[in-house]
C-alpha cells in the first residue's frame, strides 16, 4: 500500500539523516481533509497519510524551510513545480529528496459538500467510492465524479524526476484532449468571455489566498504591493481586482504546472485554473512547452528561439 | 416582546423595511459563496448558509472605506469627509458569533480616547435582526467564547426559524421601534414552545471542549516559546483567516490620487502580511511567520483580553473551514493549554 | 454642512451628507489640520534630512493645539500619504511646529521637495509625550545619536524656557552623529553650549577639519561624562547600534529599568490605536507610546 511505502520511505530517510525534514501529508481535523505534516524523527512515521485529500502543493513550504535538506511527498503537478523552481534556482537539487506517489487525482471537497444536504461530520474512501455521513444521511459517491477540476485535465499525474516513485505509473493523457472545458471556453465569444471573468473576479476579497498557495509566487515583492510604480490601488475597485488576477495568470506563463492550489485556497470559490489551464494550453501551442516536464528545457518567457512565431508583431 | 412573521409574509416584510432602512442581509454570490450586501430586493436575501463568507462587521466597517475627498484647486485644498451615513440601517440575519464579534470590535473602534466617526456613525444608524442557529455546526465553538447559538447579545430583534415561521423576539428600543409592522403578529404559546424546543436542541449539539481558561496567563509564559516555530510549519500566510475573522480589525491607510484630486481611503489588512510591519529603513521586527503567527494568537487570547477583558474570538469556525492547510485554532488553543508541547 | 476655515488660502474641511438624530456629531480624528509650510531647510551636509516649521491656517486649531515634548504628529501630504514625525519644536515655542523630515520613502520624499507656502495636514497631537511631571525636582540626562533628536530638541528646549527651567535640577546633554555635518539643529547647539544652565557635550564619531569639538562615540562619552544617577532620570534616543552600546553603560552607572525612557518607532497608520499595525504586545506604540520606560519594555514581547 502506497501509505505503508510513504511511511517506510520516510522512515529510512530520517534514520540515515539523509534528510532533516519529511513534509508529507497526516490526518485532517475535518472530514475530507489532509493536512501538511512536518516530522523530523522517525518514531513519527507513522502519522503520514495518503489518500484522495492530499491535495496542497507541498512544494510552496520549501521557500520556507529553504535552509534544511527536505524529503518531500509530491503528486505529479507538485514535481513539475519543482522542475520549475529548480530552473529559477530557488533551491539545489541536492537539498531535496523527492518522494514521488503517482495521483489518483484529488477530490474537490466543495463539490461534494455540495452534493448533500446537511453537515457531512464523516467521510472515508472505499475502493471507488467516498463514503460521506451527516446526522440523518449516509451517501456514497463515486470518486471520480468528484475531482478537481484541475485534476479532471491533468496530464502528468506520475512525478517527474522524483528521487523515488512509490507505485505504479499511471495513464496519462496528452495536454490538448485533456482540456474540454477550456476548448468549450474558447468557442465563445470574447464579449461572453470577458463576461465569465468579470463575474468569476468579483467575487475576489484580495485576500492573495491564491499567490500564498501556489509554489511560483515567491517575490519579496509583489507587483500589487509595488509603491512605485503603483501598479493598482488596495481597495476593491473591479478593474484592479481584473487586473491582479489577469497579470499574476500572466506572470504563470511556462511556470504553472496546472496544480490547482490557487483555487482551492480561495474562499470565495472563484474558477481561477480556468485561466492558467488556458495559458498553458497556449505555451504548448506557440512554444512546445510544458511546464515542469524537462528539467532541462529552459522556459518559453526566459529564452529566445530564431524559430518562435512572429507574426503577432506587427 | 415576542412577535411571529409568517414565511409567506418575509418578503413583503422585507420591502416594508426597506421602505425606511437600507437593509443589508447575506446574499449568495455563487452556489456555497454568500457575503453581506446592501439589498435591492427582498428575494436577493439568502439565510439558508449557516455564515457567509464575510463577516457581519463588513456593514459597520466595510472592507473599502472611502475616508475623505479631496481636491485641489490652486493653493486651496477642498477637503470632504465622508464619515456620514445618509440612512438608518438593518442588517438580517446575523448569526449570534458574528454579533457577539460586533461588540468585541466596539471596543476598538469607539474607545475612551477616540472616536472612529465612520464606524460609530453605522453602529449608531444600525438595527441588528439577528438569526438563531439551529444546525450549528461542528466547526462552531461559540459556546466555549462566551456566546451560543441562540445566544441574544448584541441583537435589537432576534429571528428563531420555526419552519413555516420566524418567531421575532424584540429585545431592545431600536426592536420595539418594529412593534408596529403590519406584518408581525403576536406568538402563540404552540409557537414560544417549539423555539425553546429547537433552542435546547441546537444547544445540545454544542461542543464546549475548547478550553480558553487561563490561556491568557498560559500564552504571557510563551512569548519565546519554540512552540511558535512549530505551531507556524503548515501555515503558508494566505491571510484568509484574518479576511474572514469577524473579529479582525487591522486596516491600512492610503491615497489614491488623480492629478488634483483624490480620495483617502482605508481597506482591511492582515498582520499576516509579510510587508505588515516592514519599516521604510528595511528592518522588519516580524520577519518571518513565526513572529507574524504569534502575533495573531497572542492578539486575539492574550493581548486584545488584556486591553478589553475579553477574548477576541467568537468561535465562529471560519479560519478553520477556509484554511488551504488545515490550521485547526482549537487544536492550536488546546496546545497552549498544555504549556506549548506537542 | 460645516466649514472650516476662512478667505482664500484656507483649506476648507467640510462633513458630507445630512444629519440624523443618529449621527454622533462627534470630531473626526482621521481628518487632518490644514497647516502650511512656513521655512524649510535641509539641516544636514547629506541633504537627507529637511527641518520643515508649519504654521496653522486656522487660528482655532492652534489655540486648540496643547502638546507636550515627545508626542508626534501624522503628517499629511494629500495623494501621497501620511507618516508620523516627533515633533521638534517645543510647546513653549509658540505659533509654528517644527519637524525633521529624513527622506526614506514617498511621503517622506515628497515632504522634501515641497516649497515654503504649500499646503499640509497634520494629525495630532498624538502619543504620550515624555512624563515630564515624573522629572520635576529631578536631574535629567537626554542621550540623543543622529536624526533621533528630534522630539529630545523639543523635551531640552521646553525645559530651559525661563517658565520651566527650575522644575528639573541639573539636564545634562550628549549628543552625538555620526559626522559633524549630520548635526541636527546646529543654531540651537551653538546656543545651548554658551549656556551655563545645563551641560552639553556635543560629539562626533569622525571630525572633518574644521570640527574643534569632541570625537568619540556617545556611550564612551557618556562613561567619560559619567553623570550620576541619583534622583536623575535617561532618556535615550537614537539608532538601534548606539542603544545596544550605550545601554550597558547606563546599568554601570546605576540607572534602574524605571528611570531610563525611549521613544520607539514602528510602522504606523492611523495614529490613535484602532488599525492594530504599530502593537508591541498589548500596548500600540502610537497611543501607549512611543515613550516607554525600559521597565515597560522589558515586560513586553521583543517586536520592535
């Protein structure tokens, strides 16, 4: 069982000292939840977990323990953001150990939540199925009605580049079939797009859950906070909600791996992978590129090719 | 005074209030999403979420206060403040935490030495209907902070949902100024009893084990505990805790200007900020999470009670349901209760 | 609708929207008091620090305008922002208020490039001022290093005014920059020194030619100064390294914890204690502050 590996895995990374810190995942205090766990003693082992609510990026805490060598449990999204960071050199190869669980892609617990009457005190996987009981209900869902959405087109669920694997590789899909909402999306027309985005950003409160949560927002300082020049002001004003969200989507360009943590930290539950899956969808298009998949390939923003397309520049 | 609406007289109750009042009541910004807005219409009103997003201190002290105007022109300055308010208020369907949260900021924001004119004018202008809970959740610790699900502290009108009604109890001068309305009736007894019904059974699923006894005293022997260093590991400073606490008041100030005119305005802040505290010259006396953690908790159970003698939470249960890693705060209480060690 | 204000030069300050039985009619303390700038000068040889005297538009706000050395205002540049500045003009200098500007950010920046004759607000008087009534009957020794003399310009000049000079007994003063070109208030110092009502020991960590005066580092020239601490009262202002060093040499001399006070700074924004930034523990520097004792200080977590 792929929790017993984990466990087993950490286990003999700590007692060799191969690392001095395992961030994994343990048991919630809420129903439907995992949560990041920190250990650095072996008799501790025991308390990692790994099931379908293991669904932050861990990658986004090596900023912060930046100065410890790390064993780190990644799906396949979090190694890509690795990948990713490697490249920019946020850390060096040999400060981490990544230990790599191939995903069966995350369950979005709003959904669910959403798919019964009543507070769900309870709810525990079952082969296919999550198991979900309330004060006078007991429901089982299949799982795979359930996912995130940015798990439901992800293309790289086997971690790339881990230090070890535990368990077997998965089936993968190709980035442009995997991608129905986004296709569906660019059917419209850009008044009803614009539409779509006006009505998703209102809902934002600045609360920056998103950058926090995603590993690639790491500036000292961020563009919002900028006092000069004063990109936007800090209120509520639409247009600078539209323009926060629009420029940090940019500033993801070949780095975002599709992780879905932004969306999931935010509150007000607004669609943010849309954006992202779309830019990624066009970094694939006009570059080839995808992001966290080479360790080798430098990214499209960063470098320059005599063969990329120019016809944009008129 | 107990008083009855009808269900299928709500939103004809609602117009009537909004023939005098702007009314301000959770309204549902997508399906699970619900924050509290000024209304146009009786049927925008949503009271099926057990808490909106944000809290019910947004109608007092909004998120985005315009403080004063200003224009130039010449050497002379035109400076308008905005501080007035141009209708009395209500706002329906308060939950009890949020409203007990209220009177936690009251102190704050109508202290001894100053007044802050915006706030107090909105608190001063403002009706609070509050709701009782019935289906409190299990996230909801209200009863260990000093409140209740049915708790009336802080409420002119109280609602009790009895299904087919609303049971009304007028509990202060603002809520007999409703005695009137056309569509309150009087309560019958069948009425008052299925409320105290409903009432115990809410009480009964409270669970009261999040203990803050001493904690204040516990946290003045932790101040350079390790404790903090750990407690911090999983929280990656995304601030929604501290954009969903109804008791958080921290705001910032600033200018927005156009060439010769503009507005000072003040918006919501989080200690939680990196940049919070971060000084012209560069130095950051909280530089890390670890200080800017400590800051919130020893803010909200021991700093906030040494100043008001009370703590500032209500247990309303929000930092916990809508934390991206699960920081659970009664874990993080019962942690301090047992001196700091895991 | 109420104005203030008159002719027209005048900031005028006006309430918006009708009254209601509900509103407080309370004064709005975020409203800033329209002032302008009657001289400027650059005080220091590195052009970073600007000495600005304002002077109040409205007769009504500087008869209500009662302050005590040590308390600051929120200065307000209307588009760019407002920072707090001690005040350095002392109360018994009637009329204009001085401050001292160090160029460090956009308000700050912005203070400096303004010309005499514009247009400013200030906020306050704010803070808690030094406890001269704790001082009375006693010595005082004010250490000052750099551009931290300010609000000690105002305590040093209130206290030799005829009217207060014999409420303390002996006031001895270091002061000390880093270059003789940094001094602050050069025209002041040159006139205390001739005085025989207090010692003065102006010092320099680095003299140029023309420097005559004394070099040395202000905790050593406060241990050569070695005033007594019987009945005599510190108050310390200056760069956190200068502190560091000069403190131990205060607890050689036998200060206790209770006679030594400072003036902190933190990041500040409303000044009067509700928008939570400046808190060191429970106390907010701009409303329990920033003049604390370092007895307080010593009760309170190290977040400054």
């Amino acid at each position: 069982m792929i929790q017993e590996k984990i466990r087993q895995k950490a286990k003999e990374l700590l007692e060799n000292k191969t690392v001095d810190l395992i961030i994994g995942f343990g048991e919630g205090t809420l129903p439907l939840r995992a949560t990041p766990l920190f250990i650095r003693n072996p008799e501790e082992v025991d308390r990692l977990i790994w099931n379908s609510f293991c669904e932050n990026n861990l990658a986004t805490y090596l900023h912060k323990f930046s100065q410890f060598k790390v064993g780190l449990v990644v799906k396949g999204c979090d190694a890509r953001s690795i990948i990713a960071l490697s490249l920019e050199k946020r850390f060096k190869p040999d400060q981490l150990f990544l230990i790599g669980v191939p995903c069966q892609r995350m369950v979005d617990r709003r959904r669910v939540k959403k798919a019964v009457k009543g507070e769900i005190l309870r709810a525990r996987e079952q082969g296919d199925q999550i198991i979900v009981e309330g004060e006078d209900f007991k429901t089982a869902l299949k799982r795979d009605d359930y996912l995130y959405p940015s798990c439901q087109v992800c293309t790289h669920r086997t971690p790339i580049k881990a230090n070890v694997v535990i368990g077997d590789p998965v089936e993968e899909r190709s980035l442009i079939e995997a991608h129905p909402e986004i296709k569906e999306f660019e059917k419209k027309s850009p008044e009803e797009r614009w539409k779509y985005f006006e009505k998703e950003s209102s809902r934002c409160i600045r609360c920056y859950a998103c950058r926090e949560a995603c590993p690639m927002c790491y500036c000292a300082e961020c563009f919002v906070d900028s006092p000069n020049p004063k990109w936007i002001e800090k209120g509520l004003s639409p247009s600078d909600i539209e323009f926060y969200h629009i420029v940090r989507a940019y500033h993801q360009t070949g780095r975002c791996s599709g992780c879905g943590a932004c969306e999931r930290a935010c509150p007000m539950e607004i669609r943010l992978t849309y954006l992202t899956q779309k830019l990624n969808l066009d970094v694939k298009e006009l570059f080839d590129f995808e992001t966290g998949i080479d360790a080798d390939a430098l990214p499209p923003l960063s470098t320059y090719e005599t063969e990329d397309k120019q016809e944009f520049i008129k | 005074m107990k008083l009855k609406l009808d269900k299928k007289d709500f939103n004809p109750f609602l117009q009537s209030l909004m023939d005098e009042y702007d009314l301000f009541a959770p309204v549902q910004l997508a399906e699970g999403v619900s924050v509290y807005k000024k209304i146009d219409r009786p049927d925008e009103v949503d009271l099926s979420t057990s808490n909106p997003q944000k809290p019910a201190k947004e109608v007092f002290f909004p998120q985005s206060e315009i403080m004063f105007r200003y224009e130039k022109t010449g050497k002379q300055h035109q400076v308008t403040s905005t501080e007035g308010v141009e209708r009395k208020r209500v706002i329906l369907g308060a939950r009890p935490c949020d409203i007990h949260a209220v009177s936690l900021i009251d102190h704050v924001f109508s202290g001894k030495e100053y007044t802050d004119v915006y706030y107090a004018n909105k608190r001063n202008a403002t009706t609070i209907i509050g709701i009782a809970c019935d289906h409190p959740l299990s996230t909801c610790f209200c009863t260990s902070m000093n409140g209740g699900p049915f708790s009336r502290e802080g409420s002119d009108l109280f609602l009790v949902d009895l299904g087919e009604a609303y049971l009304v109890e007028l509990l202060t001068e603002k809520g007999m100024a409703f005695s009137q309305n056309k569509f309150l009736k009087k309560a019958e007894s069948n009425d008052l009893n299925l409320g105290r019904e409903i009432e115990e059974k809410a009480s009964k699923k409270m669970d009261a084990s999040v203990p803050v006894e001493g904690i204040e005293k516990r946290l003045d022997q932790m101040v350079e505990s390790p404790f903090w260093e750990k407690v911090q590991e999983k929280c990656i400073g995304c601030r929604v805790c501290t954009y969903l606490c109804p008791t958080c008041h921290c705001f910032d100030i600033v200018d927005e200007a156009l060439t010769n005119k503009g507005q000072r305005v003040r918006n919501w802040d989080s200690c939680l900020s990196s940049l919070y505290s971060l000084e012209t010259s560069g130095h950051n006396p909280r530089s890390t999470n670890r200080e800017r953690t400590r800051q919130r908790i020893m803010h909200k159970f021991n700093y906030f009670p040494k100043n008001f003698d009370r703590i500032a939470c209500v247990g309303c249960g929000r930092c916990i349901l809508y934390c991206p890693a699960n920081f659970d705060i009664r874990q993080t209480i019962k942690e301090i209760q047992k001196g700091g060690d895991k | 609708m109420i104005g203030v204000g008159d002719g027209e030069t005048a900031t005028r300050i006006t309430i918006m929207s009708h009254y209601h039985e509900f509103m407080l009619n309370m004064k709005n303390p975020y409203l800033p008091i329209p002032m302008v700038v009657k001289k400027a000068h650059v005080e220091t040889a590195d052009r970073m620090l600007r000495t600005l005297e304002l002077g109040f538009l409205n007769e009504e706000d500087s008869k209500a305008f009662q302050f005590i050395p040590g308390q600051f205002c929120e200065l307000s540049i209307l588009g760019k922002g407002e920072a707090p500045f001690g005040i350095a003009s002392s109360p018994t200098e009637n009329g204009s208020l001085k401050f001292t500007i160090n160029k460090a950010g956009t308000v700050t920046t912005a203070l400096h490039h303004i010309e005499e004759g514009t247009e400013v607000g200030i906020r306050g008087p704010l803070g808690n001022g030094y406890p001269i009534d704790l001082f009375q009957g006693k010595n005082v020794l004010v250490i000052g290093g750099g551009f931290a003399f300010t609000t000690l310009r105002s305590l040093i000049a209130f206290f030799l005014h005829p009217e207060n000079r014999n409420k303390v007994k002996d006031i001895t003063v270091i002061y000390g920059a880093r270059m003789p070109g940094l001094l602050l208030y050069k025209e002041e110092l040159a006139e205390w020194e001739k005085r025989s009502d207090i010692k003065l020991v102006v010092t320099v960590d680095q003299g140029d030619k023309d420097w005559k005066g004394k070099v040395g580092l202000v905790p050593n020239v406060l241990e050569e100064v070695a005033p007594s601490s019987e009945n005599t009262y510190a108050v310390i202002c200056g760069p956190p390294i200068m502190i560091k060093f000069t403190f131990p040499k205060l607890m050689t001399l036998r200060f206790p914890n209770e006679r030594i006070y400072t003036s902190l700074e933190k990041r500040m924004k409303c000044g009067i204690g509700k928008c939570g930034r400046c808190n060191i523990g429970h106390l907010y520097v701009c409303k329990d502050g920033p003049v604390f004792s370092y007895a307080q200080l010593e009760k309170l977590p190290k977040d400054y």
